[in-house]
C-alpha cells in the first residue's frame, strides 16, 4: 500500500488571534499543526487552528462511516495560552465516541494533567476539563521518552529510552522529543516524528543561540521539513523602545541558519507575529527564499506532502 505522510497548518499566528481582512492569505489562528500518516491523526498544539480542525475531524468521522473509537493523539510543545486556548471548543473532546491521548511536557514540576485542569475550570469556563465525554489519557513525558505509534493500531505506547528500545516496523510511527530552554519561563518540547524513511520536526516557541542551537541542529539533523519559529524581524528583535531579544522566539536568521546547519530539506516558517499582515509576511517570504530556496512562510490550511 502506498504510504501517506504529510502535513497541514491549522494555526500559524504567535501570541494571540489575528482576525480581519490583513490576514486572509496566511491566516489569524494560533499554532495547530495535524499530521495525518495513513489514518492516524496526530495533533501538535491546541490554538484556535484546532477549532476548525476538530470540526472536520468530526464531519469525516461521521460522513465516511467511522467506526468508533475516534481515536486522536494530541502533543503540546508547552501549556501557553496561544497554544491551549482552542482546546475548549475542539469538538471531538466533548464526543463519547472519542479517544484522545495527551502527551506534553511537565510544568513547573506538575503533571500535564493538572496543567490542563487549570486551563479549563470554572470561573474561567463553564466546564470542567473532565467532565467532558470524551476518554482522556493524559502523559507527561520527558526527553528519555519516545512515543511509539503504528499505523495498523492507533494507540501510542510512551517508551523510556533508557529502559526499552522501541521495536520499529515498517508501520511504526517514532516520535522523538527533545526539550529547549530558550523559552520563558519552562521552556518547550520539540518533537521530530518519523515514518517510512522521513521525518518532521516541529519547533515553536524558541530563541536562536550565537553560531546556532547546536543541540537543535543535532535533533534536526536531515530532516525533510523542518517547521521553525521566526515570529520576529531583525528589526523588531533589537529596536528600542522594546527590543524582543529574550522573549523567546526567533528571527528568520536564526531559524536559516539552523536549517543549513542541519542539512534540512524544507523550511517552514511559522509562529507569524500578530503584526506581520499579509503585505509584510508575502515580502519576508521572497526575500528569506533567496538565502534558503526551499523555505516558505506557512500559510492556515496549506498541506505539505511528506511522502
Ligand atoms: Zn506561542
Ligand atoms: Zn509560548
């Protein structure tokens, strides 16, 4: 059978929503990103972009005949609210027919479970983040961890590297995830998924280092796409009256020079600053493509074909 990998954004805005007719062409969602790989459906981060996602998730479910469980398994790069705040009205987390596995990063030394509680609760919504029909199993995991997925079983199983090594078959799905430290103020998750010979790395919500993240570079390392934060400009990143410089993100600069580092094959940009509309986003799209060819600022709704 012929193998199916790819990708498509969801959500592509950093920090909050952008609604409004600027940012028709390359969206106003924050950060969702689905990665479909046969019919397993693998989710990263929770912004807006998942409301619209949920949605068709739940119009294919019910109009192809899916059989239940609808089973989805959801990573965090971390619990920002630009990264959560769809998650209340992601449809299928309200489904008795649904599955969803949770994997995130511990924070401030609390369970992601928790975390999530907290984001959901009374007086800040009306409904309890359990109460919902939906099955939930909530990981957190670390750095020693690999999730492992199969196309032919939708379930994932959490490794520890140091204590299993994960069987890969020709139908595994390899998950593997290295914490960065560059964002305030408990640093992310990047996760670089693999199947079939390819892979996809998802790095949101990080600062470049001088000569390059060396460690990021590492995990990075030939991958067919890698999906990279560049919420500022040079300009915004230095100029007074508020240099951006610690925030946490990137410039284009810094993620090309990852990418070359890292001998990637594509580059996509994303995390796009509230203020960056259209006009500014299609000019910085032309004129990054001229350092690195095969880079392109990401778009809400666009798909990327992996294999
Ligand atoms: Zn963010
Ligand atoms: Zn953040």
């Amino acid at each position: 059978m012929k193998k199916d990998f790819k990708v498509t954004f969801w959500g592509v805005r950093g920090s909050h929503p952008v609604p409004g007719k600027n940012t028709l062409k390359f969206g106003g969602n924050t950060t969702c990103l689905e990665v479909s790989i046969d019919s397993v459906t693998i989710i990263i981060d929770a912004g807006t972009g998942i409301i619209n996602l949920g949605n068709r998730i739940v119009a294919d479910f019910f109009s192809k005949g899916g059989k239940p469980p609808l089973e989805l398994t959801l990573l965090f790069t971390h619990l920002h609210q630009d990264h959560t705040q769809g998650l209340p009205f992601f449809v299928p987390y309200y489904l008795g027919q649904s599955i969803l596995n949770f994997f995130g990063p511990l924070n401030f030394n609390e369970e992601l479970h928790k975390v999530l509680e907290k984001s959901m609760a009374p007086p800040n919504f009306p409904i309890d983040f359990d109460s919902s029909s939906s099955v939930k199993n909530i990981n957190t995991v670390k750095e020693n961890s690999v999730i492992l997925l199969d196309t032919d079983d939708k379930k994932p199983q959490n490794i520890n590297i140091f204590h299993n090594k994960p069987e890969i078959k020709n139908t595994s799905i390899l998950i593997r995830i290295m914490n960065g430290f560059s964002h305030p103020s408990n640093g992310i998750y990047i996760y670089r998924i693999e199947y079939g010979g390819k892979s996809v790395v998802f790095c949101t919500d990080v600062e470049g280092y001088l000569y390059g993240d060396s460690k990021l570079i590492n995990f990075a390392k030939g991958a067919d796409l890698l999906i990279h934060d560049a919420q500022y400009s040079k300009e915004q990143y230095t100029s007074l009256p508020v240099p951006r410089q610690g925030f946490g993100h990137s410039t284009p600069e810094m993620a090309i020079e990852v990418a070359k580092a890292a001998e990637v094959k594509n580059l996509a940009i994303t995390h796009h600053d509230p203020a960056s509309l259209d006009k500014q986003l299609d000019e910085y799209n032309s004129k990054y493509k001229k350092q690195f060819d095969k880079l392109f600022y990401t778009r809400e709704g666009e798909t990327f074909q992996i294999i």
